[in-house]
C-alpha cells in the first residue's frame, strides 16, 4: 500500500493555513517528496511524518514556490542526523540551483546526489516504488511524476507442488526472487493489478499525462484557475484550468482527483467543487493535510 | 510611536504554531523587518500586517533561520506591484549570500539596495526611525539592532513670541525644521525621553547590547536555552541563556524583555517564566504574533 499526504496545497506564495503545493508519498517506511516550497518541514511535523524515511526528493521545476522550503529542509535533515545520502531528481540544472540556495545551508552530515533529466522520459525505482519522471509543459523545464507498486500475480501452489518447488522457496519466488533454479514465472499467475498515482503541476494538459495517468488510483494535478475567463491566462502562464484537470482525470478513467497549487487569488477552492463533480464526480479540492491510503485491489 | 509585532520566535527549524524569528516594526505607516526565516511571510499577513510598508530588511547573520524565508518574500512583494527599491541591511558578504538564495527569485520588479557593515558601530536613518547596527558575538559576523524614536523637546509658546516667530512658522520649527531665520532651538526645550527597543540574537551577551539597550522601553533577546546545565553549549554555540537574557534587561533598566529564539528543543518556554521573572519581573516569555505599540510617556 501507500500512504499519500498532500502537505501543501498552494501555488505562487503561501497564505495562512495553506503551505506551498508538497507531496509525501510514503510505501513500506520508505518515503518520496516531491517538491519543497516554503513550509514543506512544518507541513510534514504537524501531520505527524517523518524526516528519516525520505530517501528522494523530486522536483518539478525551479520555481520558488516549489523549492523555497529546500534549504530549511536539508538543515532539518542533518538535524535528524543522517548520514545516509539523500536522492535529488529534477529538471537538468538541478544541482547548480540548489548550489545557490545551499549559501545558507553549507554543511550537512550527508550527500546529495543528483539525478538530472532533459527532454526524454525515464524511469528510477525509489522508496520501492517504480517512479516515471516525463517532461510536462510549463513553459520552462519541467516534471511529471508516476509513482507505481506493481503487483505480481497469485501464487499457484498446484503449479508449485508439480514442480517440485520445495515450500520453503515459495515466499521468495512470490516476492519475485529466482531460486534454485526456479522462476517466478513459473509458480505465479498473471500480474495483478497494482496501484499507481500521478502528481503534476504546474503544467498545460499534454499527451505525457493522459499515458501516464491511464487507470490511476489517484491523479494529482493543479487547480490554479477555476473562473472560465482566466483560460488565457492559463495557456499564458502554462498553468491548468481546474475543468481541465478534472476532464483529464474523467478521460484516464482516474479512480480520484486531487486538486492542488490554487492561486492566492482564490481563497475558497470548493466554490468550484460542484461544477469540477458534474464533470467527474471523484474530484476532491483538496485542503492542506488531504491524505489517503491506496491499496490493492481485493482479487 | 512604534508598533512591534514578532512574528515568528523559533530557533534553528520551525515548528507548528513557532515560526522562525523575525520581528516587524512600524513607524508612521513605514516598516523594518529584521531577519527573515521561513515563514515570515505567512506571519505577516496573519498578523494582518502589510507587505507594501517595508522600507528595509535588517538581517543580523546568514543561518538558514534568520534567511530561508527571504527569496518567497522577495518575491511576494513584487507580487504586490512594488517598484520603489528595498534597502537591505547586514553583516559583509549579504550580498552574495542574497544573490545566492535568488536563484529562484531572478527577476523582481524593484531593486534591492545593499549595505553592508563590518566591525564599526553605524547609524542610519529607515522608516524614520535611527537605527543602530553594531556587532555582536554569534562565532560569525552577527548584527544588533537599536531603532529610537527622538522626541523633541516642547514647544515654548511664550519664547517664540518673544522671539516675534510668526504663528504659521510653529509647526514646521516643532517638527525639525529651520525656517525664515529661526531654529529649533529658539523655541523648543529640552530634548524629551523618546523612545527605544532593541533587538539581539543570536549572540552571547556583549557590552554593546548593555550600551544600546540602555532605558530600552523594548529588549528582544534569544531565549535559546533555560536549563542551567545548558550553559556551556549555550558558551560554545555562541547563544545566549535565557537567565542571561533577564539579567540583561533588569542590568539595562529596560521596560519590558521579550524572550525569542527558542530552541525546539524546549517545545514549552513559559515554564521558564517564573525563574526569568524573579530576575526580571517585566520578562514576557513571547509567543508568535507578541505585539505591542511602544509610545511616548505622558509629560
């Protein structure tokens, strides 16, 4: 399963009770950030996370209210005293950027290794997960994230047994081992269905969401307009209308929708809710604090 | 008078409910913010206080708590159409540490103003108070600030119309000002008690602050450790003792003393209070938001 907590849920710059937009993908005591605005660390004590278990930060751009909160961050982390090193991915340019914001967080009793990416799409296994890093269109450099818990198939002890596969394997083979000679393949059904969620902002609808978004348990994309009269200043800024968003959702058969990153100028997001609903009822317009448990299907 | 607001009284990382220190000062519909940690700009506009009003921005040292709030807070006020420069105060190097932190802030509408002070005593003149910067001892370059309000003395009636000064002239010689001949001198008294506050941290406890917190009708010091057995980490991290802090403000004659800059490792301050008291009976253990309007004694 994971654990999902939206720890901000603004665009542009923060307002009381509304941190900047931040993720905190949590699968197995291992744990993925994605974005880092100012009051990312409080976000992430007041609903009770942890600073250990992040092992990768991703960032979508260099804007700064997706990364002001990092250099607060990084000190909080040597802080917690880690030593392991910490895993930064981004946009090419990444390194140089936090070069700068660390003139004010020179020391830490870890390393930062950064993992830069351009124009093609990729893929990385982090905190367990399988995440898909594609570019998005925001005008300047910017990601997509998948994060996606596969699932194997059903252990088949019948196919198991006529083998001859000793039953201590069996665990091992389930959790996708070879031994002794024995595949998974051999003692284990069809892939199941796994769980998977999409995080995206700020961009423009692409392609790369729609492929990448296709039968999500959650889709998290930005609400930064909701009023139709602000759709060209959306395709303007490259941001996303909150219609938008939720006809995507709607169109990649989404099992949810989270909206995130509003404008300060909107102060109450649900006065779109019902309209976003007529579209695709699933959608939530998300508070600080909005979190969820995706599990597995039952078979 | 002055209005203070502190608007933040964290150390080191900030905390729910405890943003980072920094301290917002008012004169005559102008402003000075000192320090500028994560958070600040939140606790601005939940104090209801104004973005457009900072004239200048004192930074007392480089910690990532004293600065990491800087660039969104840049920001934001070019978000609120400013185009009149912001002159900024600190320690040598402020600059660069400046430039650094901008590369997500690259583009504002205004320029940003610097000055920078080494090992001398200076006083300028910001939001029309004088401001005294002097060095403290934090381990590296670390400034504190006195901001005073001067009161003239009274205007004497009877000596300006001995003098023959015309009427229309009274206002502009009460206010400073030479005209037609006559100085201030000729008509007022004595200069009157004006008004004072000091703001230092982080730093151990240093002549200077003795000097300009003199008759202090405000003394803001880090109460950054209360335990006794705290004092030589207290010592070797150049902090200062919050016990230390009263018997400042009792030694200076101060009005009042509050007590900011705590360390998250001490999650409740107030059970200082009584001891600080004992010392300092006009010690405020502040929280977020602490505000006060500081003004001229009755004659």
């Amino acid at each position: 399963m994971i654990d999902v907590t939206l720890l901000g849920t603004g665009g542009m710059l923060p307002l009381p009770g509304r941190s900047l937009t931040s993720l905190y993908v949590r699968h197995d005591g291992r744990a993925i950030l994605i974005d880092c605005g100012e009051g990312t660390q409080t976000a992430i004590r007041q609903n009770s996370l942890r600073f250990k278990n992040i092992e990768g930060i991703l960032i979508t751009h260099f804007h700064a209210d997706h990364m002001s909160g990092l250099p607060g961050l990084l000190l909080t982390l040597g802080n917690e005293a880690r030593t392991e090193p910490l895993h930064m991915y981004g946009p090419v340019g990444l390194e140089q950027v936090v070069a700068g914001l660390r003139v004010i967080a020179p020391e830490l009793p870890y390393e930062i290794i950064f993992h830069e990416y351009g124009e093609e799409t990729a893929e990385i296994t982090l905190a367990g997960l399988t995440v898909t890093l594609f570019p998005v269109d925001h005008g300047i450099p910017c990601l997509g994230y998948r994060m996606a818990l596969p699932r194997p198939g059903k252990f088949d002890a019948r196919k198991a047994k006529a083998l001859g596969v000793p039953m201590p394997l069996w665990g091992r083979l389930q959790k996708g081992e070879t031994v002794d000679g024995f595949t998974p393949a051999d003692v284990l059904g069809e892939p199941r269905r796994g769980i998977s969620l999409l995080y995206a902002t700020d961009t423009r609808p692409v392609p790369a969401i729609y492929e990448y978004g296709k039968d999500a348990d959650l889709i998290i994309l930005e609400g930064m307009y909701g009023d139709a009269e602000k759709q060209e200043r959306a395709e303007f800024t490259h941001h996303m209308m909150m219609h938008e968003a939720a006809q995507i959702a709607r169109d990649v058969n989404a099992a949810q929708l989270w909206l995130t990153h509003y404008s300060p100028a909107t102060p109450d997001p649900t006065e779109y809710e019902a309209m976003l609903k007529e579209i695709f009822p699933e959608t939530v317009v998300a508070a600080d604090g909005q979190s969820v448990t995706l599990q597995f299907m039952k078979d």
